[in-house]
C-alpha cells in the first residue's frame, strides 16, 4: 500500500466573468465601429438611399 496521501485536485477557476468580459468589450468595440461609419457616412448613406 502507498502511505502517501493524496492530495485532492485543486478546483477549476472559474472563467466566466473573463468570457463575459471579452464578449461586452467586442459588442462595444463593434458598436463604435459601426456608430463611427455612419458619422463619417452617414450623408453618403443617407443620399444613396434616397432619403
């Protein structure tokens, strides 16, 4: 028999408020794109739209 004892597995750390984190990070940074497309095209947009 093995006197040594054995030691339990560490528990896993928990990575979901890294995964939230990166997804709110991408959403915004998609926001900004988009939101500084139509300020920079918006005319152009608008006009080829025909409005």
């Amino acid at each position: 028999m093995n006197d040594m004892p054995v030691s339990p597995e560490a528990p896993k750390k928990n990575n979901t408020p890294i995964i939230i984190g990166v997804v709110v990070v991408v959403l915004l940074c998609c926001c900004c794109a988009i939101g500084a497309g139509g300020w920079v095209y918006g005319d152009a947009i608008v006009q080829s739209l025909g409005m």
